[in-house]
C-alpha cells in the first residue's frame, strides 16, 4: 500500500483551484482564437475579439475570468493500492476549495436550495470517486458556472432512435439555449448507462480537451456531425448570430439496459477551466 | 462604437437599434436573482425600497471580491431570463432599463416599448474586462445576499450591444 496524507490532496485542490481560475484550458484558448478568425464582422465578432482580450487579461493580472467562479466540481480516480491518511477525503478537498476561493477572490456562489442563504465559502463541492487499479490518485477539478449548467438536459431515448435520436437530442438542447448559457459552448454528451451514470458521464466528457475525439469511430462521428448541425443553426456568439455555436461536442459512453438509451447533455460555456492533477 | 452616458434621454433611446455596439459611462446598479425577489416583495407591501428606481439601469450580475486596489472583482452578467417574471413591472414603476446576458421573453419585450426603454446585452464570460470598467463599487442594499447584494457602479466605457430596442426589435431575432 501507498500511503497519502489527505493533506497532499487539499493542497493539490487549492493549487488547481485558483489556477483555474483565473485562466482557462489551452485548447479552449486555441478554440477561441480559432472562433475569432472564422466570424465575418458585426456583433458576434465584436463578443469573441472581449472574449479572447478577457481571457488574456485576466491571466495576467489573475484575476477571475469569469465573475461565476463555479461550484467546484472534482473528480478523483483513487488506485486501490492507496491507502489515505490524515482528515476525511471530503474534508480535505472541501478545505482546499475553501481557502482558495477566499485566496483567489472568487465568488462564493454556493447556497441552499431553499432558503437561498450562501453557505459563505464555495462548498460543499461536488465529489466523485471512483476506485481504479494502481496507487496513483488522478484528480480533475473543474469549476461549473451555472449559467450554462442550467441548460442541460436528459433525455430517456427509445433504443428505436439509435444515433439519429442521439444527435437530434444535442441539437435541439443548444438549439433551446439559445443565447442564454454564453454561447459558444462546449457540449458534454453521456450515452448509455442509467440516468443517473449518463449524467456523470456528461460532466465528464467536459473535461476531455476540445479538439480530441472518442477513441470510438461510431462515437467520434456522433460528435463530429452533431458540432456540425449545432453549428448550422446560426446562434453564434452570445446568441449574436454567426458560425460558431460550439466549439466541440465530447461524448462518453456506457453500457446501457436493453430496453433504453438514456443521453444526458450538459452544457458548458466558453469558460472552460479544468485542471488536471496525478498524484 | 456609440458613447452613451446614463441615464438617457429619450430622443437617445430612440436612436438606438438592435445590434448597435456601445460603450455605457455613468451608473448603474446590480441585482440578480435574490435581489428580484426582495425588491419585488418590498414593491408587494407598497414600502418605499432602498434606493431609487426612476431612471435606474439594473444591470444583471454578481461580482466577485475586490482585490485590493481595485474597485471591483470580475463582473460580468449573468443570464437576463432568469428575471423575465420581475422586469415588466420594474419598467412600469420607472426603471430606466437592464443589462445582460441573452434572450428575455416577449412581455419583457413589450413593456421596453411600451415605456420606451432599452435592454442591453453586456458579453457573458468577459467579467475581467468588466471589472477594469467598473470604477466605484459601494452596496447600496440588501449586504446579507453578499455577490447577491445591489451594489452601485460607476462604470466607464462598459462595452455592451443593444439587445432590445425601443421599437420591438431583438439582436436574438431570427435573421
């Protein structure tokens, strides 16, 4: 057995976490960049020329890129040969958060559901471990703004629809966005699993690069054709009309029930700021 | 690029259309989705609210903390749909006009012609950029929502587009 102090992995939570912050991923940079080449003049291309000066000024200055610094979304792949030590794992990543958010002068947007009273500090965050072989930990941190989040959708497909409904549910989902969620976005898409797992898949799909593609050639076309056709419809840039919608759509698959094709969609905007971490 | 200093007249208001690019200077004040619903509870019992709302711009948007030597933190908008149930009425009793983020509904769209108001969409994902144009920031109501609280800008050269014109015209119209 490995051993690791709970302590390691806060510490590597708060240096992610205002990282991210303040900048976001290469491939997003790139993708912006990209977008801003391909739009023809007028308001769209106005939106993606502040978008990509944002992005410039506020890692410079570090400073928050978006004012919605998210709820911390953390994902940690745990080697079973691990054994950790020191506080309660969920202590420790929430620890981390929360000195980073007060460090970094993020927002703190995390509140109770009904009452709607901010718990002060970003957390709790949400927290998803999964046991794999090994004794490594790998840990994705990926802040969630909500503005995007609220636009997601799950569909229980019937096994009839196959991949046309797979792409036709991506397509209408942005296409209800519309202007709301900042587009352009990135589209995460679970396929398969259960309608909880589909959703995590979702998220986790996000946190893949833009620009790589599933390692499945069936899969790797769902997201090429459905970038294609959400690109079709002409929203553009917040909603400005224009060529860019999305910026890349990602999916993840699982195994699924015979008697049903769950796809969940989530949507991100162009804020992408996922951290990766092995430890 | 039209320059334009808050609150305007009308005679600018009707100058403006649909997807024009502007820079605002002048003040405006925030509130988002708690924010709404207090104002909007307040304006229920008929009690006077804490800070004038004839000619106001509400500018949809939470920012974060100050660093210091800065007058305000990251502070874009945040999605305008989410207050689509409060604006018409705010409209009615005087406000000036909103900025935000994307879409809002059709009895949004209404009542800016109706009173001959404006709706501007500020770029969602830019509150860096916005935070450098924010000059002043103090909370003016409601301190125990924190990012949530009204705060009063001054902002300079706030870039934004016309999203919603006097006329009934929409940028997010279909071309």
């Amino acid at each position: 057995m490995r051993k690791v102090d709970t302590k390691e992995i806060e510490n590597a939570i708060y240096e992610m976490a205002l990282d991210a912050g303040v900048s976001l991923t290469d491939s997003c940079k790139r993708a912006l960049y990209d977008a801003r080449q391909i739009e023809d003049e007028g308001a769209a291309k106005f939106a993606l020329q502040a978008l990509c000066d944002n992005f410039e000024l506020a890692e410079r200055e570090k400073m928050p890129v978006c004012q919605d610094t998210g709820m911390a979304v953390v994902m940690m792949e745990i080697g079973q040969e691990v054994a950790l030590e020191g506080k309660l794992l969920s202590d420790a990543v929430n620890d981390g958060v929360r000195r980073a958010y007060e460090d970094g002068y993020f927002r703190k947007s995390v509140c109770d559901p009904i009452t709607r009273k901010n718990t002060g500090d970003n957390t709790p965050a949400v927290i998803h471990t999964t046991i794999v072989a090994g004794d490594r930990i790998n840990i994705t941190f990926m802040p969630k703004g909500f503005g995007s989040e609220n636009m997601s959708r799950v569909y229980m497909l019937k096994p009839a629809q196959g991949v046309e409904g797979i792409i036709d549910a991506i397509v209408e989902t942005v296409k209800l966005t519309g202007s709301r969620p900042c587009p352009p976005v990135i589209v995460g898409v679970g396929i398969g699993g259960s309608f909880d797992t589909c959703t995590y898949l979702a998220k986790r799909a996000l946190t893949r690069d833009l620009g790589t593609h599933s390692q499945r050639e069936d899969i790797a076309q769902i997201e090429e054709r459905a970038l294609k056709s959400i690109n079709a419809l002409g929203i553009g840039c917040q909603g400005f009309h224009g060529k860019i919608t999305a910026l890349g759509v990602n999916c993840e698959w699982a195994p699924t029930h015979i008697a049903g094709l769950p796809v969940a969609i989530n949507i991100q905007c162009h804020c992408m700021r996922c951290r990766k971490e092995v430890l | 690029m039209k320059i334009l200093n808050l609150p305007l007249t009308s005679k600018e208001i009707k100058e403006l259309h649909a997807g024009d690019s502007v820079l605002l200077n002048g003040v405006i004040l925030t509130a988002r989705d708690c924010a709404h619903k207090r104002i909007a509870e307040i304006m229920q019992r008929g009690e006077v609210l804490p800070f004038e709302l004839k000619d106001a711009y509400i500018y949809y948007a939470g920012p974060c903390p100050a660093k210091p030597g800065m007058a305000s933190g990251s502070c874009g908008p945040t999605t305008s749909a989410r207050m689509d149930s409060f604006a018409p009425s705010l409209l009615d009793a005087g406000l000036g006009g909103m900025i935000g983020k994307g879409e809002m509904s059709m009895e949004v769209r209404r009542a800016i012609v109706r009173n001959c108001r404006v709706y501007f969409a500020a770029i969602g994902g830019a509150g860096a950029l916005y935070a450098k144009a924010i000059k002043s920031s103090e909370c003016i109501a409601f301190p125990d929502l924190l990012s949530e609280a009204v705060y009063r800008l001054e902002v300079e050269n706030f870039p934004a587009v016309v999203a919603f014109d006097c006329y009934g015209n929409s940028i997010y119209d279909q071309k």
